[in-house]
C-alpha cells in the first residue's frame, strides 16, 4: 500500500472532468437517494442524501401485488429523487429489492415509473441484492481484510453474507423483513405472547437451513446494517445517554442488545414503543419483526458482539456503478481495502492549496516520529493517526484564516467522509488538528475534557509532535528538506538539514514559539543544530 503522501498526490486519469451519480434504492420499508460526485482523481464527494418511509410493500402479507395506495406513495417519492437528482445534473442508477422483487404486478410499477419520471429501475435478486450490501459496507469500515458475518434486515427479506477481502464466501436472502413479519404476524395491537411466539418459531424454521452453513465459516466479525440494526443501536446509546451523529463502527454487545430487546418486546403495544427512548417513530411498528430476527441469529451463532454500518444497499450502488464506468478507461477502481486513504484525500481536497504544506509537515514530523520510537514507546496505529493529522491539520482553511485550527477539528469530526475511523479515532485526530497552533490541551476544553485519560495523554504526545512538524515549515517553502533526532540524558535533539542558500531562521523561531507542549509532555528538553546539505 503506497504511503499518504503518495496517495495523496497520484492523478487518477479515469476522467477528466467531474461526473454525478445519484443512486436510488427502492426498499421495501424506504426508499434512499444519495447524490455523488466522481472526482477525477478518484475521490467521492458525497452531495446530498434523502430517505422516505414508502412502505411499498405494506397491506400483503405475501408480497403478491403492490397496493395501489403503495404504488401512488412510491411513484410520488420517485418524482421527488428525479427532481432533486436533475438538479445537481445527476445520472440516475435505481434498484429495487424484496418488494418489487416478488410482486405480480411488478412490471405496471416499472413501467409508470419509467413513463412518469423517466427512472429505469433494475429490480435485483436476493444474492445481488447481498453483494451489493457487503460492497457498501467496505466502503465504511475498515474490514476488507476480515472475515465478516453481514446481517442486513430490510423491510421485505433478510441478507446473510460472509464475505472476506471482497469475496463472497456464503450469502442468502430471506424472506425475514420486517414488514413482512409485521403484517403476518405481527399486526394486532397490542401484541399477544403468542403472536411473538408464533413468529419466533417462523423464524426459527426459515433460518435453520442457513446457521448451520454460516457456522463453518467461524471465525468472523459479525456486521449489522439498514434500519433494524440502526434502531437498536440508538436505543442502547439513548441508555448510555450517549449522543452520536453517525452510528457507523459503533460496537454493540450482546448484553446491551439483550436490554434493547427486552425493552422492545415488554412494549405490547404500538403507543408503549414509541415511548421507547432511541427509537425512531416511522420503525414503532415494524421493530419487533425486526428484532427477532436479529436475536435469533445472534443467539444460534453465540456471537458476542456486533459492529454497525451507516454503509449498505445504495453506497453499493454507488461502488458498483463507478466501477462500471472504470471499465471503460484505462484506468481502475481505487481498491476498497484503502478506504481510511480515500477518505483522507477527500477531506483534504477542502482545502487543496495546503496540499504541498501538508506533505513537507507529515514528513519531517513523521522523521521525528520514527527517530524516536524507543523514546515514546508509541506504535503504528498512532503514528496512522498523527499521519493523518498532519494531511488535514490545515483544511480549516476552506473557511477562513481567523480560528482556522478550530474549524479543522470542526471538519474532521463531523464530515461524513471519515470512514474508516471510528468514533473515538475521528475526536483523537481532530483534537491533534485543534491544537497544532495557538494554546495546546487543557482540562477546561470539554471535547479534550471528555475524552479517557489515556486519550488525553496521546493527544498531547501527539499534538506535540505535530506542533513541531508544521512549525519546521512555517514559510511553507520546504526548506528543512531532512530531519534528524536523537535522545540522550533528559534531551532531545534535532539535526535539521536545509539545502544551500536556503534560510532557515523563520522555522527555527516558529519552533521555538511552539515546543513548549512538546518538553512539557515529554518531560525533556527540546533543541534544534542546522545542517546544510
């Protein structure tokens, strides 16, 4: 895998100009829209995102037509994504699952569709459907290489995939969707012990071919995705009074998931669930289908935990589609075991005039890093952090000059763009871009405040050497062109080496200015001899 610095600055020729995709997937329960744009140097920019509960396949239970009423709300909701696709001038890739996807009457929905907003849909099987998911998801977390257990519930049928470095090792689709479940069983209010067990033993029939066959692929990392697993997720943080803005890498265990459950099924009635802190209103009355198949799946394969992803159906459309288009030049698909690279290349592209400043500033403080690791005793995850940190320290400046460190960790924390990183690894990296400049940590900070002691401690060691870094290029000409240091009896010290008729007095007093963080951590003292080359 090339390094950042290279990443960061290898053209793509695929395409020379921009292009727009927006994906659309018609579930059973919803329908999503999200709108990209295909940089050309391989980067997506993520433009907009809409979802509306449609319930196409609400009102039969055996999925044999789509409703009239249904098929109005879906036509409708259509004409809204066409709108909004053509405004940003967007191709449109659509694909429709479990609901069209079993319907007899299919082919007049299409056909409407086509004549009435000009959408083409591509209505996908099962396995495809599976493929796609799993194609979504590692372009949200970091698990190519990994063996992975995919538990996607939909509103109309259950994918199952284990998959490992892009390859599909099982995969199956169900018909365990929510809605499904709801309407066969589930739909008297409130609901009777027996309506549930009724469909436990349904669901147990249905999954007792596949869990034997998905145990042999033991061991993997189970994965949960769409909008089952979402609202379980929130109810469990909504009892940890912990509040989120994305979901994605969240790991629930199986005692939390326990609790989660059994607040859902104590609720017999439709009004008692809503009243179920976390839970989404629109989910009240699909959510126990929902969970039950996700607690007997969970239970048969005795996993421990499980890992939630933003990413399913229409990020997978995205992948595909631009693969697709890839095809067709000479040129390929960035790899999906990269994606923590990708995601630090388009956050950087906010602000691309830091680009040159940003690699000179990873590579002297990535030399000291290096130099030093018996000193600091830190690994390769932090150095990827500190890494990463020295590419986007900077992209603040997309908004302005004035506070610019500040609005960098604004940035990082909240772009969707981050994936790869989990939570607490997105707070740490913008921390050290919050204080690369200006005061360093302090207790009275709340996000610094917030974090665990251990987290406070590398983030100031960290920032330390990050500080240092972007002071050694303060003019931003690259005049320190090596770096070398060394520790020897309570010191630490520097050899910078600049190239002839170069001056280098601008970044030793711009070091000067902002060691302090660095001795204070440390414990040392910090001292710089220059060199020419």
């Amino acid at each position: 895998m090339l390094p950042f610095s290279q990443i960061l600055r290898k053209p793509n020729p695929a395409f020379r100009t921009e292009k727009i995709l927006a994906a659309i997937d018609l579930g059973t329960n919803s329908f999503h829209i999200v709108v990209v744009k295909l940089r050309p140097d391989g980067t997506l920019e993520y433009l907009t995102k809409e979802k509306e509960s449609v319930r196409l396949g609400s009102g039969s239970s055996d999925y044999a037509v789509i409703q009239e009423d249904a098929m109005e709300r879906g036509i409708a909701c259509l004409k809204r994504f066409q709108s909004l696709a053509d405004s940003y001038k967007a191709e449109i890739r659509a694909v429709a699952t479990s609901a069209l996807r079993e319907a007899e009457n299919r082919q007049v929905f299409l056909d409407r569709a086509e004549k009435e907003t000009g959408i083409k849909i591509q209505v996908i099987s099962g396995n495809e459907e599976a493929r796609l998911i799993y194609m979504g998801i590692l372009q949200g977390l970091p698990v190519f290489d990994k063996r992975i257990l995919l538990i996607d519930i939909g509103g109309g049928s259950t994918e199952l995939l284990v998959g490992e470095k892009g390859e599909i090792l099982f995969s199956t689709s169900l018909k365990l969707g929510a809605i499904r479940l709801t309407e066969k069983y589930l739909k008297k209010d409130p609901l009777s012990l027996t309506d549930i067990q009724k469909c436990r033993i349904h669901i147990e029939s249905v999954l007792s071919a596949f869990l034997p066959q998905i145990e042999t692929w033991k061991p993997f990392m189970v994965v949960g995705s769409s909008g089952t697993i979402s609202s379980v997720t929130s109810i469990v943080l909504e009892k940890k009074m912990e509040k989120r803005d994305r979901l994605n890498g969240t790991e629930i265990t199986i005692d939390q998931f326990k609790e989660a459950r059994r607040q859902v099924l104590d609720a017999d009635s439709l009004k008692k669930r809503l009243k179920i802190p976390g839970l989404d209103a629109k989910r009240g009355d699909i959510i126990v289908g929902g969970v039950l198949v996700l607690d007997e799946v969970l239970q048969r394969i005795k996993a421990p935990s499980f890992t939630v992803s933003d990413f399913a159906l229409r990020e997978g459309i995205v992948y595909d589609t631009i693969e697709s288009w890839y095809r067709h030049t000479d040129s390929s698909l960035p790899p999906l075991d990269n994606i923590r690279e990708k995601a630090i290349k388009t956050v950087a592209n906010l602000y691309p005039a830091g680009k040159k400043h940003a690699d000179a500033v990873a590579k002297i403080t990535l030399q000291m890093f290096d130099d030093l690791k018996d000193f600091h005793k830190l690994g390769s995850l932090e150095r990827d952090y500190l890494e990463t940190a020295c590419h986007l320290h900077q992209v603040g400046l997309c908004i302005s000059h004035h506070n610019y460190h500040k609005h960098s960790y604004y940035i990082i924390k909240n772009s969707e763009a981050m994936v790869g990183f989990s939570n607490s690894e997105i707070e740490i990296i913008a921390l050290l871009a919050r204080y690369h400049r200006k005061g360093g940590p302090k207790g009275k900070h709340e996000e610094f405040k917030a974090l665990r002691i251990e987290d406070q401690l590398l983030v100031k060691k960290l920032a330390a050497f990050l500080r240092i870094g972007d002071g050694l290029d303060r003019s931003e000409k690259s005049i320190i062109q090596r770096l070398d240091a060394v520790y020897e009896r309570g010191k630490v010290l520097c050899r910078l080496y600049h190239t002839k008729g170069t001056d280098p007095n601008l970044e030793i007093w711009s070091v000067a200015e902002k060691k302090d963080l660095f001795e204070e951590t440390f414990g040392v003292s910090l001292e710089f001899q220059t060199f020419t080359l």
